[in-house]
C-alpha cells in the first residue's frame, strides 16, 4: 500500500531531519535561560542537590556565586552538561567578578574551569572534590602576576606533552594574562583520545595527546571508576565552582564526531567554524 503524505507528517519530517542536522553543528549547551540541561555535583552534597542555589541564572548569564555560603569549606561544585561528547570544538566566554568566597583557598582565587572528559556524575561520590576529567583551566589576573589562562590541570587522570607522558598536576598555557571583569572567550578542541588544544583570540595556546586515567590530583572518588591507563575518549563536560564568583555568556559546543573518521573533511570543518 502506498503511503500517502500528509502535510502534517512533512512537517514532522522536515523539523526532525533539521534537529539531527543541527545536532552535528552548533549546540547551545547553556540556553540563556535555565539549567535544566544541567546536573550538579558539590562536595559534601548529594548529586543534583544545587547548595545555596550555587549555580543559577540570572540576566541570560550562567552564574556561580557563593552569597548562600557563611565559608566555602572546599564545597568544590561542578555543573554538569547531561549528555556526554567524544569530539567536538567547546567555546566557552566567561568573566570573573566581585570577591573570592569566604575561606576559599589562594590558588582558587579567580580560578575555575572548563572539566572535559569528565566522569559520569552520577558516578561520584558525596564527598568527592573534583570528577576525574581533564581540566581546561580558567585563571583571571589578580592585578599583579602573570596568570595564563586555558591551562591544563589532571584531577585522576594523565597527559602526554611534547611526546611524553607528563605527570606534574598543571601546565601552563603561553596565553596572556586577562585581568580585570572582562569577557574572555577560550576554545577547547577535543578528539577523543588523541588530541586537546586549548584556543584564544584564533592561536593555540596549549597542545597535549593521549589523555587517560591515572595519577593523583582527585579525592574520596570510588576507586571502581578510576581505572589507572584507560584511555579517556568520552566524557561529560561540566564548569567549576571553586570559591571565586563568575560568570558565563556562553556555552556552545560544535559536535565533530561524524567527521572524526574522515581527516580531510574534519580539517575542512574545522578550519571554517575556527573564524567563527
């Protein structure tokens, strides 16, 4: 019998060929609105529990603020995205404001960050302090020292640097330093297990391979999940709460895994939404 298309069903049709489209282009992770596309996870709190409405949005912005807190008390929170990624092109804008949370630590002044290939959080344990991922690191400038941005940092897990297994917790970027409130957009570019570069202004800043499990840098996690040597090609993507306020415009990922089998079409691609 032949089917007879109604225009109903074409519109149907259209509308969800657009939406598996879009889902290999451009996705706007953060709507502008609320999060209900997010999950969170703070040490001390149980998994999804928002403590003292860390993370909210206000003014179309994602915003971490710590109003709620008397003392930040190493209340390390993530956000989480709900769905995880194996390659793609994050471009996050971000701003660091007002004051550091009461007992927050020096290093975590004007610091936080963008977790790539993170853990499932469901998986994480209550007290746990940071998901095993790969930390693209956010640094702002205290007004007086060169701080980099888009560093990389290692909570459980290892890199490869210049062709060699790199075991320190972080290494710096050769960005320059962003002092002040105002917006900075970084890059991340990730391709599964073999390659992450870190993006400013057009230039890579940082460049590393072979990301796995492995080493210290992660606390009060489920020893089952940490499995030393894995290879991290997946992952969730979450953003940091780690004692000072910011802010974020954006949060936009451009999913490359369609292309991740063909190098000269990936090359293609991404020589083109690198302008944008």
């Amino acid at each position: 019998m032949q089917l007879k298309h109604s225009p109903i069903f074409f519109i149907f049709f259209v509308f969800f060929s657009f939406n598996v489209s879009a889902q290999k282009g451009w996705i706007n992770l953060f709507n502008g609105k609320d999060l209900k596309d997010w999950n969170v996870k703070i040490s001390k709190h149980d998994y999804k529990d928002n403590y003292a409405n860390t993370f909210r949005v206000e003014n179309g912005l994602m915003k971490v603020s710590y109003d709620g807190y008397s003392k930040f008390d190493k209340q390390y929170g993530h956000i989480f995205y709900k769905k995880p990624f194996s390659a793609y092109l994050l471009k996050v804008t971000y701003r660091f404001v007002g004051k550091q949370a009461n007992g927050g630590e020096g290093w975590a002044l004007r610091n936080s960050g963008a977790m790539l290939h993170c853990q499932d959080p469901a998986t994480m344990l209550k007290d746990q302090d940071f998901p095993i991922s790969v930390e693209a690191q956010i640094l702002g400038g205290d007004g007086e020292h060169e701080r980099h941005t888009s560093n990389v940092c290692t909570p459980g897990t290892l890199i490869n640097f210049n062709g060699k297994l790199f075991t320190p917790h972080c290494l710096d970027s050769k960005s320059k330093t962003y002092a002040g409130d105002q917006w900075v957009t970084a890059e991340f570019l990730v391709l599964q297990d073999s390659v992450i570069k870190h993006i400013i202004d057009g230039e890579v800043v940082l460049e590393y391979t072979k990301p796995q499990i492995g080493g210290d840098n992660v606390s009060n996690h489920d020893p089952k999940i940490k499995v030393d040597g894995t290879p991290l090609k997946s992952g969730y993507i979450s953003l940091q709460s780690e004692s000072h306020p910011i802010e974020f415009k954006t949060v936009q990922l451009y999913n490359l895994e369609s292309y991740i089998k063909n190098q000269a079409k990936l090359d293609q691609v991404l020589q083109k939404i690198l302008k944008e």
